[in-house]
C-alpha cells in the first residue's frame, strides 16, 4: 500500500505515537510529500520562541533584530490569534 494513500490524520497517528526524535523526523520527511507534512508539523509543532526582554546583555539592535526574526517566521505560520510583541 502506498503511503501516499493513507490519510493524513493516520500517518499522524502513527509518526506521533512512537515518540521519534528530531533525526526520526529528519528521516521520515525524506519518504514522501504526504509524510513529509505530517512529519514537518510533528516536528515544528510545539515551537517556543519566547526570548527573555530582561536580559541586560542583549542590545536594543539584538533585541530588534530578534523581534524582526519571530514576525517573519510567524507570517509563515498561520496563528488564529494576534501576537503582542
């Protein structure tokens, strides 16, 4: 049976529920497209890009250059919410 047969939802069931580490998910996106995006949000699914705006060794332009760097990675992810930065 090809993989590109199965549904989604099972392909994510089956990737999620073996705990496979980021080398797994590697490897599992090399298989096909339908594997691939259901590895890819495995992968990139609980994603922390909080920064700490207390730290005094950070600079204004680190500071700025990180804002810069989570607005573009959330144009790419769709996010229901708005995000306060």
């Amino acid at each position: 049976m090809a993989l590109n047969l199965l549904p989604r939802e099972v392909l994510h069931d089956i990737i999620s529920t073996q705990s496979p580490t980021l080398t797994d998910l590697r490897n599992y996106s090399l298989v096909c497209r339908n594997v691939w995006e259901v590895a890819s949000v495995v992968m990139y699914g609980h994603l922390d890009l909080t920064f700490d705006d207390q730290d005094t060794k950070a600079n204004e332009k680190t500071k700025q250059s990180q804002i810069k760097l989570f607005q573009s990675i959330a144009s790419y992810v769709c996010i229901p919410r708005s995000i306060d930065i």
